[in-house]
C-alpha cells in the first residue's frame, strides 16, 4: 500500500485511518489487507458464513461432533443459546439474502432443533425450545 492510497486529498473515496505503509509493523499489514479482502466479499456470503460456523458449533453442542468425544463435547445449554442466536440471525437476514440463500440455513437450523430435542431428556413445551420465538414450534 503506498502513502498516497492514505491520503485523504486523491481522487480515491475510501478512507484509511492506517498509518503510512512505512511505519506499519507487518502485522498491521495484513490487517489492512484482510480488510481490503473483507471488503471485497459480497454481503450475502458473509451473512451466510456467519450462519454456518453458528450451526457448526450448535452441532457440536448438540453431541452431532463427528468422533468418539462427541458425547464428551455435548452441551445442551450452550446449544441452545447457538440455536437461538442462529434463529434470530436467519429470520432477520432472510429477508435480505432472498430465499436461495434462506432456504438451506432454515432447513439446517430446523434440523438442530430437532436435533436438540432429540438429545433433551427434558422436553420443551411446544414453541418454548431454541430459537422458536423466532421460527414457531418445529415438529
């Protein structure tokens, strides 16, 4: 990155707030440049990836783990906050990822409840189990 791509006087609308190519350690380099990337990768695919690595971990959660520890890694109240959070996050991101997106994270987040109720030894009431004040009851 040279000094001009900082200065806020260039024809170049982005704005830095890094200190000069010069003066900034390696690491700081490649904090700027995973925030160039960053900024290059499409909305949709960051909502989407925030979605699955919330799945991947309330699969954990849920003793889904692939493994002889799955048992062992099993945490049904930590799963259930990943699930609530996860429900919250695909119902508001629905809306502004369309229903190609939207379709599959409903579909995995439908498959961790059930997942979840499945590993439960106490039941939840109908529409009271991990994210359904945000999806409704799963059956």
């Amino acid at each position: 990155m040279s000094s001009s791509d900082n200065n806020p006087q260039t024809d170049d609308h982005r704005h830095s707030f890094a200190p000069d190519a010069g003066s900034a350690s390696s690491q700081e380099q490649e904090v700027l440049g995973q925030m160039r990337d960053i900024a290059e990768v499409p909305a949709v695919e960051v909502i989407t990836t925030a979605a699955v690595h919330l799945m991947s971990a309330a699969a954990v959660k849920c003793g889904l783990a692939a493994g002889d520890d799955a048992e062992e890694l099993k945490d049904l109240d930590e799963a259930r906050k990943l699930i609530t959070a996860l429900a919250g996050f695909v119902t508001a991101a629905a809306p502004e990822i369309g229903s190609q997106h939207a379709g599959p994270l409903r579909d995995g987040l439908r498959s961790l409840q059930l997942a979840f109720r499945e590993a439960s030894v106490i039941q939840d009431e109908p529409g009271k189990g991990p994210g359904e004040k945000f999806t409704g009851p799963v059956n």
